[in-house]
C-alpha cells in the first residue's frame, strides 16, 4: 500500500486526511525506520508494509466503532505506537494515554510525539498490572485498545480494569479468534463486561484475516483484578 493508496483507502472509508496529517505519518515512517535501527520496535519496516499493516490496519477499529470525539482512550502494550497514534492522527481530539512496560518504547514514542506535534498525549512506563491497580487510572477511559499483546483472557484482565464503566475494551485480532474468545468468557464475565460487537474484515491488498471483539463495561471491575505483574499471563481466569 503506497501513500496513494492509503490516502484513497483511507478517503473511501470517509476518513479525509488534510496535507498535514499525510505530512504525520510520512514523518511517523521515518521515525520508526530510524529508530528501529537502534531498537527492535517492528519488523516491518518497507514503506508499503508499514502504511498497510501498521498505519491502515491500526485506524481500521474507527470504520466500525466511532472515535470521532474527545474519548479517553488507552493503548495497552501500544510497542511502536499502534494503534492508538494513527487514530490520534486522523482524529486529533482523543485524549491518549499508552502505556508500555519497556522505557526505551516509551523514550521513542515522547520523541515520537513531539515531532508530530500531538497533543493531548500521554505515556507512562508501567507494567499493564500494576497501572491497573492505579487510581489514577482504573476505571478512567471511554476507550480501551489493545493490538495482538496476548491471548484475550489474559488481554482483557490487563485492559477491562482500566474502562469506565459504560466504556468500552476493543481487542484488534490478526484472525478470527473465536477458540480465544471462548477461553475468555468466564473472565470478561468475572471482570464486569460483556461482548456488544464482533466484525471481521479483510486487510486490503493481501486479503488477510481481521477481527474486532468489542466487549463494554456493564459494572465495576473486582477489586483484585488484575492481579500481580506475571500471574495473568501464568493463570489467567478460567
């Protein structure tokens, strides 16, 4: 996918990129290209893959839920950014908070940031259990996202905790994911949630499987979810 492309795809979906948010991410590309050679932030790093598989696939959550607002939204395990930046990009009133467990992710992304003059972005160093259990931040957005971190039922014990209730968890799978989601049902249940949404799509191009789970926060998360850094992912509720 070019930047033709991706303007077009892009345009056909409703999206109008003005010339300064196309500037955005041509700026984004490059930053990750030179930054992924003094750390391992992707492995995909040719233009046509980057604008697909990163930027196209990342703003994909928005042709079906809406974001065309000043949500709080909450990127768990964000990496290089995705997919919170590109949709900060094409819809500059969300409020964005990432957070992310490695602080060389987090040095890239402030950088990352500042060079595209986003504001209304804000990025901390924590592991998703512990920012969980914050105050500061349980329970605090309208919107929380999470792209290919780790199996739903572990996913949804480190992202559910965070949405407010009557907000909503949106978990961005490669393919259709039905096995994760029947593993997850007790703990989407246990943690105040239920399923509202499911969309699958194909990645244009290459025809590859997609799949949207939407699940929204009917009441109050447990208090002990989630539990300590490592249990989740070691025994995750069943």
């Amino acid at each position: 996918m070019n930047e033709e492309q991706f303007i077009q795809s892009l345009h056909e979906k409703g999206i109008e990129l003005t010339s300064k948010q196309v500037q955005q991410f041509r700026k984004y590309f490059e930053l990750l290209v030179e930054w992924n050679e003094k750390m391992n932030l992707t492995a995909i790093t040719d233009k046509p893959s980057v604008y697909l598989k990163h930027f196209f696939d990342s703003i994909s959550a928005s042709f079906y839920e809406n974001f065309d607002g000043s949500f709080s939204v909450c990127d768990v395990g964000a990496g290089a950014g995705f997919p919170s930046i590109p949709l900060k990009i094409c819809f500059p009133n969300l409020k964005v908070t990432i957070v992310d467990s490695l602080n060389k992710r987090i040095q890239f992304l402030t950088h990352l940031s500042k060079e595209l003059q986003l504001s209304d972005v804000n990025f901390v160093h924590a592991r998703a259990e512990e920012f969980g259990q914050n105050v500061e931040y349980r329970e605090k957005y309208d919107i929380v996202t999470a792209r290919a971190v780790a199996r739903l039922s572990v996913l949804a014990e480190l992202c559910v905790p965070l949405v407010k209730v009557g907000g909503k968890f949106i978990a961005m799978k490669a393919s259709s994911a039905s096995d994760e989601l029947k593993d997850a049902k007790k703990a989407i249940e246990v943690l105040g949630s239920e399923k509202s949404a499911e969309y699958s799509f194909l990645l244009p191009m290459e025809d590859s499987e997609r799949t949207l789970y939407v699940f929204s926060k009917t009441k109050s998360t447990p208090k002990r979810y989630p539990r300590k850094p490592g249990i989740p992912n070691k025994t995750p509720i069943t």
